[in-house]
C-alpha cells in the first residue's frame, strides 16, 4: 500500500473510496468492479452511510451497505479494508437517540455481513440530544468490539469541541476523525473553528465532496453539458469568480504534471492540515486511475501556492 495515512488506530489508504453511488448510479455489478480495482490499486478504505442511497427512486436506504456486505463476503477479504459507515440518516433510524445509534449499527453490521465497524460516525448531529448521550452509546458499540473507532460528520464547532470534552471529562471513547465538507471550492465550512478544533485534538480529517460533485474533475466547461446526477450541483461553481480561477490553475498544474485535474485537486487536499484521506467516488473501473493517483503526487509549494491562491 502507498504510504498509509493514520486515524486513530486504523492505516488507510489516503484516498477513501466514496460508497454513495453503490445502488444508485452503479449496480451490483459495476460496484463490485469499482472496488474490485480499488484494492487492486492499492486501496483499502471505503465509505458508506446507511442513508445511501435512501433518495434515489425505489430505495429504502441501505443499498450501499448491503452491496458492500455482499463484496466483502463474495471476495472473503474482510480484514483487508477498513469499513466506514455513518448513523442519523436511515429513513427507518433517524437522529441520535441511543436507542437508535444501537438499533441502526446492528442493521448495518448486519447489511455490511460484519461483526465490526472500523470507523463509525455521526453522519448529521442531533442537537435533540446531549453530546454526552451520544458519545455514551458510541463508547458502548466501541467497548462491545461492534465499532473499532468513532468519528463525527457535519456538527457545529461548539457541539464538537463538547463532545471531546464530555470523552475527557467521563472517559468515553473519543473521535478520532471528522469528515467535513471541503474541497478546492469550498473552504470555509472546515477551514478556521472545525480545523483548528482537529488540530489542536489530533482528529483526521475525511472531506467529503472533495471533487466538488464533479466539478474539479475539469470535465464542467461553459456552454457543455455533461451526463451525471451531479451535473447540476458541479455546473453552480462555474458561475463563480473562483470557480473560474480554480479550473484555470486545475488546467495548468495538470497541463506541467501530465496528470488528470481531479488527481491534482485531491493532491491540493491531502496536503492540507488535518487531511488524512480526501473521499470520492467513482461509477466506473474507468474513472479510479484518477482518484488512486492522488497516493504517488506530491504537490510543489509553488502549485500549492497557485492553487491557493485561485481558490482564496
């Protein structure tokens, strides 16, 4: 494996693979391929939600899990991948109650074909319930092995900086990660209170939408229309000063360094404070060479320097 990045006690590969088109935009069989050569390249951590893919038409939620469950009992390579999965967002189990948190992790062990969760997280706060209530029924999964490590998603500074506090004070188990939303385009919801609360605590940083639905890809062009479900949400930022300025730094550094736009900005990301693992996802076998590339490029202080400053 590429050098392996650490979060808590868990090595990962530093790209995780994005579980929420499994079910949705990718069936069985083309899931199955996608993270067949995922490990094949050298990946071994993969993403998912028992909300994934409840929105798509026909779903109920869970999809995702329950083909991750089949490939991991079909290929019997359990203790090669590291498992995340998120609790809040299941039409069936939503919130944080405890109850809940316990009632939601066994459907998906259950659906994941697991007796363990590497990396269990919050997907969406609670703020019906104590931070302390919450970080005692994930202290309890962890305590029972159910969970190997416990992590947090979307959640206000304020909320987050309690809940480490409530770990400390009772001596619970503590996040070890959190996975917010940032990319290249999209800095301000991670950069300032949430990352200097993981630096200052040691939490990982897992960023989501960290190609901006596709946006940084470079494939989104003025006047061009693009096939995905995610067009839409890709083609706002080439409405923007700095979604222009970015894709025209994204067309230099890739144009000197031969390499795709998407592996640059993953690269931009992994180099950030914090970041241990930028997610994507990816539809095809096709679109992974892309994404795997981020583990083999180093960006130099002059591209970091360029990117930054067209994203500022």
């Amino acid at each position: 494996m590429a050098d392996s990045k650490r979060i808590g006690s868990l090595d990962v590969f530093p790209l995780s693979l994005g579980g929420n088109v499994f079910g949705w935009t990718a069936d069985r069989d083309a899931s199955f391929a996608v993270l067949d050569a995922y490990l094949d390249g050298g990946g071994n951590f993969v993403d998912t939600a028992d909300g994934y893919s409840a929105w798509a038409p026909g779903n109920r939620g869970g999809e995702s899990e329950t083909i991750i469950g089949e490939w991991l009992s079909a290929r019997r390579n359990r203790d090669r991948v590291v498992v995340a999965t998120k609790v809040a967002t299941h039409p069936e189990h939503k919130g944080l109650a405890p109850a809940n948190i316990r009632a939601a992790a066994e459907d998906s062990l259950r659906r994941l074909q697991t007796d363990h969760i590497d990396l269990y997280y919050t997907h969406f706060d609670d703020e019906s319930v104590p931070v302390e209530d919450i970080v005692g029924a994930m202290d309890a999964l962890k305590r029972e092995g159910k969970v190997r490590e416990i992590a947090v998603s979307n959640i206000s500074p304020e909320r987050l900086e309690a809940s480490l506090a409530a770990s400390d004070r009772d001596g619970l188990a503590k996040y070890v990660a959190i996975q917010p939303h940032y990319n290249l385009v999209v800095r301000d919801k991670y950069e300032g209170p949430r990352m200097e609360i993981a630096q200052r605590h040691g939490l990982a940083a897992v960023p989501y939408y960290a190609l901006a639905s596709g946006f940084l890809t470079g494939k989104y062009r003025p006047g061009q229309t693009v096939d995905s479900p995610r067009a839409e949400g890709a083609a706002k930022h080439l409405e923007s000063e700095r979604g222009q300025k970015v894709l025209a730094a994204l067309d230099a550094v890739a144009a000197e360094r031969n390499v795709p736009h998407a592996t640059v900005a993953l690269a931009w990301l992994a180099g950030r404070p914090t970041v241990a693992a930028p997610i994507a996802s990816a539809r095809t076998v096709e679109q992974l060479p892309a994404l795997l590339g981020v583990a083999d490029l180093v960006l130099t202080d002059e591209e970091t320097r360029r990117l930054d400053e067209a994203s500022a």
